[in-house]
C-alpha cells in the first residue's frame, strides 16, 4: 500500500498545493463527531492513523554551550502567524546538575515558512553563556519552564496582551511542586507575567500562586471556548473519585490572570477507573501531560499522552491518543483506548515515549501533527538528552472516515436486503451558507447524495444536490436560491455500484 507521502509527493511540502480556506473559520462536522453526526444507517467509522515526516527531527538539538545543547522538548506551540508557523518550545542547556535546575529550562524561539524546515533566528534578547546572539525570548526573569502553551488572541483590544502564554513553573512547599504562571506579549517575544512576581531560582513563591498550591502540571492545552480561557493539566489527587495515576483537569478563566481554584475533570480513560491504591502512581494505564487542542470553532479536537505504566522507570512507555470535545469541558474518545500514534522504535530520535505539543496545521493536502520525544525509561538515572520535534502527517483533514458498511445485506434470517447507507446531522443555526465536502473515491459510480432538512428533518424544496468530484473541499452546487431556515440538518446518502469505495471525511458549512 503507498504511503500518503508517495501518493501526495514530497514536492508537496513546499506548499505548491490548490488554494484552500482556512478549515478553522468554519464549521466542520468530521466524521468520528457523533454529536454533529449523531443519525448514520449502514456506515462504519474508520480512524486513520498518521506517518512520520521523512525530515524528522525537524527541530533538533543546538550545537554544545547553546540554551538547546540538552534539550529540545515540545511541550511547545506551533501557531500560523505573519505569514510563517512560528514555534515557541522548551530549550535544556548542558551545564549539567552543577546548575540551578529549574533555571536550565528556558522559552526558545523556532520559525519556518513551509512548516518543514525550522530556523533558530538570533533574537538578541535574554544574555546566555555571555552573549545575546540565541533564539531565548524574553520572560522577563530567568524563569524556569517545563512546559508552555502560547495562542494569539485578536479579540483582546489590548495589543500588549494580544499573545497568551501558559507555563509550567514550580514552586517550594515541602519539596518543589509545579504550577500555573501565564504570560502575555504584544510580538510573542518579549514577555511579562499577569501579575507582579519575579522567579526565585527560577521558581514561583509560594505566597504568589495563581492556582491552588497542590502539585499540577499546567500548560498542556491553551485554548479559548465560550468567552473563557481554559487551560488543560495533569494531576493525580482525587476529584470526585479515586482515579488510577494522572487524569486531565480544566482551569479556567476570564480574565487571563484570575483563574478558578475549582477544576473540571475533563478525560479518565476506562483502565483508570480500577484505583490500584496509595503509593502506585506510576503504574497502569493513564493519561499523560494533558490534552493538546486544535481549537476548530465548533469543535475541539486533541492529542493526549497514553502512559503505559509500570512499578519500575524502566518499565514505562508513552505513545499518542486522540480525543475530541463538543463543549470545551468533556473530551471523549472517537475509538476506544486507540492509538494515534506510537512511540519510536529503539534506536530512533522518539524512542520510549512522545509527547503532545500544541501544533497543527493544515498545509497545502497535508495535516501536520507536530510533537516531541521523551523516553521516560531513563528517569532517575544519568541524564538522558531529549529528542526534538517531529512531524506526523495525514492527509489534509482526513482524521477519520464513514465509509459502507455492508455487514447487515443478504441472506439470512437477521439480514436485510440492500439499504440505504445514509447520515444526518445534527441541526445548526445558518446564515446564507455554503456547503463543502471532504470525500474520496467519488467518481460516475460512486457519489454522495446532499440534502438540506429543516430542523424537524423535513427537505427543504430545492436542496438536494449529487457530488461526484473527490477534494479536500469540493463545494456542493445547489440549483435553488431559496432562503434556508435558520436552523437546518443535512442528509447524505452514498450512492453509486461502487458506494463502498467511497471515504468521507468531513463536511464544512461556511
């Protein structure tokens, strides 16, 4: 079977491709969306699951005596922004344990004008190792970060505000504890705290806390939902229950700096329901650092750590899950306990355990998931250098796909004759829009039937269209101009003698 990569042509990735809107503007309803697609006869899911980049590591470690020489770790952000991708991670130095720990882990700088091939520019900004001359952006302190998560917010009329960051810091109670300090900028570059604090050896006093002053790993996920900030972390204290090892909690806010002392537990996976007790928190199946979204408008979608643990360091792996979210609150699986993707062979770059970064991109035909490596087997041993960052890449959009399912045809005393393999929608609020379809294997004998219902799911006279053409975004060509409803469904119908060669993968309304 060819790779996607054959198929699409490596040239691809220099972004000669067809123009395509930008999907995050409008509605999309994919495929393994069982609240927007919530009605289906006759059709299966079928997740898809990406390839490496032939390129990767396409961020890598710096050369020895840099602020990355030790570490390159995508608990980072990728964001579309001026017209490149802009990269903010995680930079370890080599100075060794001679150092102040948390002052090792600093915010670096990447950008790249194809998404492929990434550039440490010299900002001139933050003072290492007796020069200016790296890719360090300013946080206004030498603040120590293990993970950090940046948006750019234009509904902020504040240009000083108008990038948001998330981190990862700690602080000393007992021992060091991790939480919550956001940042925000007017470039992404030159940064300052919400509030007034300063670091004490790269952490966080305890009298300036943010959040409660138990141990949480923040910044996995940024995003904005509803009028509010929602920040996704990793914590292993009960909730309203007993869970196995790490689970994924929401804090919130609306304001950016003030942020709610209640969280939201937002993903359990079904092994974690099974408590193994007191002092096991390494052990069984978890979730790992969070969810990092892709914030669709409508819809949330999101990339988790799968930690398979184990009583002994050695023993532990990580590899990716994908989960999604209707109400910016509650994520789900699409397949149960699948894998998105695993962790590297040993001997690769992403042995052992990869982690969830916030970067996706849809460039030129491809979906590009970007994430990092940490082999979580070394911990507690000599140092282990960390990995980089890498690309997994799908066809553009292409997540899943619905496709014929004819298990139920012929004979037999429970089968049916041929029936129709159809869905419908959940009903939308629309004005005046425009349909496209995310569809393979369309052709003369294989197509998808359109149709626009009222929200009781009646036709609305006119509707109803064939589409034939397969695309990332073939537009569904209506020959009535009578004004919809305000609220509507659509009906698709897979048609055609060759109709289970058909894969649909999305739908967007414009």
């Amino acid at each position: 079977m060819k790779t996607i990569f054959t198929i699409l042509a490596l040239a691809s990735f220099s972004v000669h491709a067809a123009d395509y809107f930008d999907e995050t503007k409008a509605r999309t309803l994919f495929a393994f969306d069982n609240e927007s697609i919530p009605h289906t006869q006759n059709l299966k899911l079928e997740m898809r699951q990406p390839e490496r980049h032939p390129a990767n590591p396409v961020l890598r470690r710096g050369e020895p005596g840099s602020p990355d020489a030790h570490g390159v770790q995508f608990y980072g952000s990728v964001i579309r922004d001026q017209g490149k991708y802009r990269m903010w991670y995680v930079a370890f130095d080599d100075a060794g344990k001679s150092a102040v720990a948390s002052e090792r882990w600093r915010a670096a700088y990447a950008e790249s004008v194809d998404g492929v091939t990434w550039v440490k520019p010299d900002l001139g900004l933050v003072e290492f190792g007796g020069s200016k001359k790296n890719n360090l952006v300013d946080v206004g302190g030498a603040w120590g970060f293990v993970n950090l998560k940046v948006i750019k917010d234009e509904s902020d009329p504040d240009a000083s505000r108008r990038y948001k960051m998330t981190t990862h810091v700690y602080f000393r109670h007992k021992t060091r504890l991790g939480t919550l300090l956001p940042f925000v900028s007017a470039d992404g570059l030159t940064w300052r705290p919400v509030k007034e604090v300063k670091p004490v050896k790269g952490e966080l006093r305890k009298q300036d806390l943010l959040v409660p002053g138990f141990h949480l790993e923040p910044a996995c996920g940024l995003y904005q939902w509803d009028g509010q900030y929602f920040l996704t972390a990793q914590n292993a204290m009960p909730h309203t229950h007993h869970y196995q090892g790490r689970v994924v909690r929401l804090h919130r806010s609306a304001d950016f700096e003030n942020w709610s002392a209640t969280s939201t537990l937002a993903f359990v996976r079904t092994p974690q329901h099974e408590y193994l007790g007191a002092g096991r928190s390494r052990e069984g199946e978890q979730n790992h650092e969070g969810i990092a979204v892709w914030n669709r408008g409508n819809v949330l979608l999101g990339i988790y750590g799968r930690w398979h643990g184990a009583a002994e360091w050695k023993d532990v792996t990580v590899d990716l899950g994908f989960v999604l979210s209707n109400d910016g609150h509650n994520f789900r699986e699409p397949k149960h306990e699948w894998t998105f993707l695993e962790r590297g062979k040993d001997g690769s770059w992403d042995q052992g355990g990869i982690l969830q970064g916030q970067g996706f991109e849809n460039i030129g035909e491809q979906t590009f998931v970007y994430y990092g490596a940490w082999d979580p087997r070394g911990t507690g041993g000599a140092e282990v250098k960390r990995g980089g960052v890498g690309i997994a890449a799908l066809p553009r959009d292409r997540f899943a796909d619905l496709r014929v399912d004819t298990s139920g045809e012929g004979p037999g005393d429970y089968q049916m004759p041929k029936v129709k393999a159809e869905l419908i929608t959940d009903s939308f609020e629309v004005k005046s829009p425009r349909f496209f379809i995310n569809a393979d294997c369309l052709g003369e004998e294989a197509a998808l039937r359109v149709e626009v219902l009222d929200h009781l799911e009646r036709p609305v006279p006119g509707y109803s269209a064939i589409v034939r053409q397969s695309g990332f975004q073939t537009p569904v060509e209506f020959k009535s101009e009578t004004k919809l409803p305000d609220r509507v469904r659509l009906r698709i119908v897979f048609e055609g003698a060759k109709r289970t060669d058909t894969r649909l993968s999305a739908i967007y309304v414009r």
